[in-house]
C-alpha cells in the first residue's frame, strides 16, 4: 500500500464519489444487467454524467492506488473497491 498515493487518488472529489458509489453498487447501479458481484461496468459510470474517458482516466488512478480491483468479462472490465487496502490506509491513518 502507496500511502501518498492513495493521498493523490482521493484528492479528486470525482474518485471520492466513485468509492462511495462503488461501496453500495446495488443502490447505485441498480439497472445493470450483469451481477454486481462481479464488480460495475466502467459503462455504467456514465449515467452518473461523467464521460466515458473522464471515467476511465479516474478508475485508472484509483487502480494505480490500490483502491479498486478489475475484473475482465469478455469484452467488459468491471470494477470493485479493494476493501483490504482500503482497510490497511484507514488503519495507517491511525497510526499517525
């Protein structure tokens, strides 16, 4: 875990608010058609009025960070929050 870089990740309210997303993805994506076990389609950002190149810029600083895992189905790249790494960061924020 790279804290200063989860630093820099959580710095953009737009990746704050694509972790809080992602940590309740039932609520939030509740119309996608795959299974949300399997993590959200970079796809449904979308509806949430971000671009699809503006979404994928963010998920891809917060998978630098540790902070989101992918999965690759096919043709779809679905993402979940790393709740191990987010746990460790909290943590080390403690320690402080």
């Amino acid at each position: 875990m790279d804290r200063d870089e989860i630093l820099k990740a959580l710095a953009h309210p737009v990746r704050v608010n694509i972790l809080a997303w992602l940590k309740e993805p039932q609520h939030h994506f509740p119309s996608q058609e795959h299974p949300l076990d399997l993590g959200v389609c970079a796809g449904q950002f979308e509806r949430c009025g971000l671009s699809q190149s503006t979404v994928s810029s963010h998920l891809a600083v917060l998978q630098r960070a540790g902070l989101v895992t992918t999965r690759k189905v096919g043709q779809w790249i679905f993402y979940r929050r790393d709740e191990e790494t987010i746990a460790a960061f909290l943590k080390s924020l403690g320690d402080l």
